[in-house]
C-alpha cells in the first residue's frame, strides 16, 4: 500500500511546486510581534505594533508615537492604509481592508483593497550588507502598487505625511518645515527648531537635530508637497484637497499645533493594469556619533561635501537598479536560511534582519577608517558594548566581517590606551551616541561590576571569528600585546572564574560559572589559533595545549550525571551551555562530543511552551542564546526541537515590540529588552556549514572561510 501512495503523493507535491500553491523558497508565516517598516539607525526608526498597519499610529521602538498617516482617494471616498484616523476628522476616516501581509529581509508588504482598488505597499530599506555605500543611506522607498480589480478604472490619489515626532525627542518640542526641489524631486524638510547635535545621551531618547526628508519624482505636474499641521489635517483628510502651503513655516505652538511635512500623488484613472509610484522618506542627521570628543559623521557623509541634496538624488537615481537587487538578495538569503534551519528558522532570522542593524550607526573616522556603532537597546543605553557584540556577531561574520571588525576597533582602540586601566577587555566606550570611554559598573574608577572573563573571552573569540571569515589574522598583529595581556588573565582566572558579572548579568553575580568557563577555555584556543597564524608557534602550542587540559579538566569538574552543571561547585543545577558552539563552528575541538550530545537530550527534557530557559535559577530565557544552544545539536530533528518554540514566542508573544530577546519561557511575555542587536546572533545557524558561509562573507569582499 505504501509503495502505492508514495508516487502519488510525490507527484502532487511536485504539482503543488509547480503550480506556485507550495513554494520551497517560502519562509513559515509569522506574525511578528512589531513590523520594521523605516529601520535605519537607533533613531531613525519606525515600527508597526500591531497585526493591521491602520490600528493604530505607528512607533518609535522605544514604544513612543512615531505618526506616519497614508491616506488614498478613490472616486471621492478617503480610505486609511497607514496609521489610525486623524484627530480631527470629522467623521473618522475609515481603513482599507488589510488582505495580505508579507516580511522579507529588506521588504514590508502590505496588500490592501477598498472602492475596487487593489493597493501594494512596500516599504523598502536597501539594507544589503555587502554594500556600505547603499547600507549607510538613512533612505526607505515607499512604493505603492495599484490597479482596479472589479473592471472598472477608479480614480485614486494617494497622500502620506510625517510629523514633526520624527525630529524631535518630546512632542512639545518645536519644528519647522520647508519645501524645496531637487532636480526632478518635489522634497519637503521637516527638523526642530534647537538643533543641538549629540547633546544628550541616554536610552529612552529620539533625536533632536537633523532634518527629515520626503521627496517623490514628479509625474507630469501631479505630485505635491505641503507643509502644514496636525490639525490642518484634520480639515483636509476626507477630501484631501490639500491647502495651500509655504515654503517656510514655524508654528508658534507646537504642543497644541503639531507641524508635519506630506505628499500627495494624483494616479489619474487607474484600470486593471497597475500604475506604480513611489517616494523617499529620508534623514539627515548630519553628525551622528561623538568619539572621544570628536564629532563623527555618517558614513554616506565622510568626505564632508556630500549632503542631503546628494543622498536624494542618488537614491533617486538608483531606486529601479536597488528594488531588483533587494529582490534578489531576499530570495537568495531567505532559501539559504530555509537549507540551513528550515521554514520556521527562516521565518525567524527574517524577522530579526533589520532589527539587527537598525541598532547601529554606520560612522567613518577622521581618515576614513570604518567605525560601526551599536547602541543597548532598552537596557542602559551604552554604546559599543562587547557583550552586545558578541551574540550579534553571527550576522556580520556571516553577511559582511567588515563591519564586525568595525565594531571590534573602537573596542581594541581604546582598550590599549592609557585611558583604560584594567588587564581585561572593556565592557562599553559610554552611553549612545557618546562613546567617550566606559560607564558601565566602576568604568575607569574601580572594579566594580567589571565582566573580566566575559568581556575577554568575547573578544578572543570574536578576533577567532573574524580570522576565521577573513582567512587571515592580520587584523590581530596589530592588538597582539593587548590580545596576550586578555589571554594571560584568562590562563589565570578562567578555569573556574570568580564572582563574577557575565553577560548574563540581569541574573546577578555567579561564582564557579560552567558556562563563562566555556568561553574563556574556547577563548584561549582562539587566541592560540591567532598567534599561531601570525607566526608564532610555540606560544600556539602551549596556549592550545593548556586549552585542551583545561576542557577536560572542565568535563570532569561539571558533570551531573545525565547534564553539566551551572556551577561547578553546585550538584542538581544546570544552565544553557550557549558557549560552547564556538568549539563546533571554529573546529578547535576542545570538547568531546558527547558532551554536547548530553546537553541537548537533558535541554529537550527542561523545555515549557515557548522555549528553553537560561538555566535551572528562572524560567526565563534569551532568544539568542537558545538559538545558539539549538546549533549544537548534530542533526536537524534536536536542531527543530529547541528552535520551534522561539518562532512559537514571535509568532504569538503578547508583547507588540520590537523582537525581545529576554522573556518568559512558559507563557511568551516580555521580561525585559527589546528591538536589541543581539538577536543576530538568530543567524549562527548560517556559519556551521563552512562552504555557505565563505559564499556569503565572500559577496562582501573577497573574504575567505577556511
């Protein structure tokens, strides 16, 4: 009998490929639990918290109101796709039907229906990692795709506007906006009145200086902008006869009359073939990051000549040739995840992408050379922090190394200074945008809350990696005095660590950590890999020889029986043994296999509803680490074992932020933190097979995997 079904059921599977019905290049369906929709850096930032894009306004991913509000005209009816009903509209402006929902890495596509009309809304960010120039453009496209689907042509007009939200930290805070054209762009400019550039620093904060930018093309006189207010809106927003505006103007209350900067787009008559338009929502903030007092700008920005009216005009320019290769890279990337973790994993990673680097700033030095920057969101706000680093270091090794080394260097820079006193590797360089040395725990003052094995093991380990996706290790040549300085405290103090802080830190202080043993013995291993790469031999040697006594000193002092424990000197304990998957991925071969193998059976034996906790002291996990944790298993059914209830966690979480990486195992609720880098470290899974990631490192500039 089953000799007899199994030919049919092959053959409809094919049919089903064939026919589009199945598609094997389909991450799962995912509702996220926020919706990236302008996600650029930590203050550019737009999310939809909700399943349809009209349910309410759209936000900051600190949670604060960010107002986009699109509206379209069809045959004398105003219909919402973007944002609730404004204010003031008398009767309230009704909503198009949301039909259809679709998240790439660099896509979000919304498809819509009202009065006969079909409307496609994408927000596109060209967020390809391969290409700096493109990446470091604070440019999304909204494009709207439109046709009738009753047979009948429908007049639409379409209309999108931006409030003065967007440039300023407190809604009372005064704006102003004006209008200008650039070549064939009709750009209206929105910013606030102070301009006081990297004045503050802090967490829950939005920016305060640059300015705001919308810009279309103009189609033969049918595109508008205006300049106008909240209420004035609420005058207009039914009819969308737009008032009159300026080409200047302050209101003089902002807290009560809220400025705002829009378009509208007139489509003519539209039938079943689909008329498309699009427009650029921009920001220019001018100077983006202070650097031991020194004022950096955006990278797009480093020659200091190049300023808003360029940015428009080459994105402008290069809008048809960058919808085509987003297109491309999300159908390749998106297939080589499914190849790796499967739908569900696919699904996940798509939903961290642009979450992972809109947590950063892409900066260049005073000479040119390459600084990135993240910022701790919803954390403490601390820019550059190493254990920050860490856990997102899976998608840079993977989709550009170049910019983990960006990362690594303000790190190594600083921490071979004068300025830095410890023996150990530092934990931040301040609080964003200032990054003006360390302010975590005793900073430069004292040891106090100090993460000495962590921060160290970090950055051997990283330095590995890097090596490792490079095919070299002259990056390290440069850091060797600073390297061997980490490696020797790790010698001394990593084995069994002290009562230490590790990145884990929101669990407290933990003595005997089996888990922070990991990384340090993994760490000296690496920085044997990197001596012995530069040359050096028989420091190689002794270091390596020193990490292989210590792992199997390691095994003997941890074991529980049928797990390892969470502390060395703790029976009936155990924890996620997350740092262990370097072993694996950097083939030091440190630790048994069977070590590993152990875990994963007693970690499917611990696991609630949506995930495996941290370890035995609470049932709340790190979205991170679980997927590292899932990467140590040696076959795919373990790997779906541990990594299906973190995509049960997005999908269905009741917390409608950002993707958290730190919540509640049995229920799905948010602990704490969110729209935070770390969740690139979702991406590990990518760098178990050597030949995809050195294809994929390769694209970013002829990096080599070895």
């Amino acid at each position: 009998m089953k000799r007899f079904f199994q030919p049919l059921l092959t053959a409809l599977v094919l049919f089903l490929l064939f026919t589009g019905v199945l598609r094997a290049q389909d991450a799962a369906p995912l509702r996220p639990p926020a919706v990236p929709l302008i996600t650029h850096d930590p203050y550019f930032s737009v999310w939809s918290m909700s399943d349809q894009l009209t349910d309410q306004p759209t936000k900051h991913w600190t949670g604060a109101d960010n107002p986009l509000t699109g509206l379209a005209r069809i045959d004398g009816a105003t219909f919402r796709f973007i944002g609730a009903s404004p204010r003031w509209a008398e009767p309230p402006v009704q909503p198009m039907k949301q039909v259809s929902f679709k998240l790439t890495p660099t896509r979000t596509i919304y498809g819509f229906e009202a009065g006969g009309v079909r409307l496609d809304l994408t927000f596109l960010t060209p967020a390809l990692p391969d290409d700096l120039e493109v990446l470091s453009r604070p440019v999304t496209y909204v494009i709207w795709d439109v046709r009738a689907i009753d047979g009948r042509e429908h007049k639409v007009k379409l209309y999108l506007d931006a409030t003065s939200h967007l440039v300023v930290n407190r809604p009372e805070q005064r704006a102003m906006w004006s209008r200008h054209k650039i070549g064939d762009l009709e750009v209206a400019r929105l910013g606030s009145l102070e301009q006081n550039a990297l004045g503050k620093s802090g967490d829950d904060l939005r920016i305060d200086w640059g300015y705001l930018y919308l810009a279309a093309p103009q189609h033969e006189g049918a595109t508008e902008t205006l300049g106008a207010t909240a209420q004035e809106r609420g005058r207009y927003a039914n009819g969308l006869q737009l008032p009159e505006s300026h080409d200047l103007e302050t209101p003089t209350n902002a807290s009560r009359l809220t400025p705002l900067i829009a378009l509208a787009l007139d489509l003519g008559a539209v039938g079943g073939a689909t008329v498309s338009r699009h427009a650029l929502i921009a920001y220019d903030d001018i100077f983006s990051i202070e650097y031991f007092h020194r004022r950096l700008r955006p990278y797009w920005r480093r020659d200091n000549r190049t300023g808003a009216e360029q940015l428009l005009k080459a994105a402008a320019r290069d809008f048809t040739t960058l919808r085509e290769r987003c297109q491309k890279f999300d159908e390749e990337l998106t297939a080589d995840l499914i190849r790796a973790g499967g739908p569900q994993y696919a699904a996940l990673s798509i939903a961290a992408y642009r979450q992972t680097l809109a947590a950063h700033k892409l900066t260049a030095d005073f000479d040119g050379t390459l600084l990135y920057f993240s910022k701790e969101n919803f954390s403490n706000g601390c820019i550059a922090t190493v254990d920050v680093t860490y856990p997102s270091a899976p998608f840079y090794l993977l989709l550009n190394p170049q910019l983990l080394k960006a990362m690594l260097r303000p790190i190594l820079d600083y921490a071979k200074s004068p300025r830095w006193p410890w023996g150990y590797a530092p934990h931040d360089l301040g609080t964003y945008p200032l990054a003006n040395g360390q302010v975590y725990g005793g900073g430069e003052e004292n040891e106090d809350r100090q993460m000495p094995v962590e921060e160290s093991g970090n950055m051997l380990i990283m330095m590995a990696a890097l090596a490792e996706a490079e095919g070299d290790a002259e990056f390290s040549r440069q850091y060797w005095p600073l390297l061997k300085k980490w490696a020797e405290y790790l010698k001394e103090k990593g084995l069994d660590p002290e009562n230490q802080l590790c990145t884990d830190d929101f669990a407290g202080h933990l003595a005997h950590n089996t888990n922070l043993s990991i990384k340090a013995i993994v760490a000296l291993a690496c920085y044997a890999r990197l001596v012995g790469a530069l040359g050096q031999q028989a420091e190689a040697a002794s270091y390596n020889q020193l990490a292989r006594q210590m792992a199997a000193e390691w095994a003997r002092m941890a074991d529980d029986g049928d797990h390892y424990r969470l502390t060395f000197d703790r029976a009936g304990t155990w924890s996620q043994k997350y740092n262990l998957v370097w072993d694996k991925l950097l083939g030091l071969r440190l630790f048994a296999p069977e070590i590993a193998r152990k875990e994963i059976a007693y970690y499917k034996t611990k696991q609630n509803a949506f995930g495996l906790p941290l370890g035995n002291r609470s049932s709340y996990t790190k979205l991170d680490w679980i997927l590292w944790t899932a990467t140590l298993a040696d076959n795919a059914d373990d790997f779906a074992a541990l990594a299906a209830p973190a995509y049960k966690f997005a999908n269905e979480t009741p917390a409608r932020v950002p993707l958290s990486d730190w919540y509640w195992t049995e229920d799905g609720k948010q602990r704490g933190f969110q729209a935070r880098s770390v969740v690139g470290g979702i991406f590990i899974k990518m760098l178990e097979d050597k030949a995809r990631w050195q294809r994929w490192a390769g694209r970013a500039g002829g990096q080599k995997v070895r």
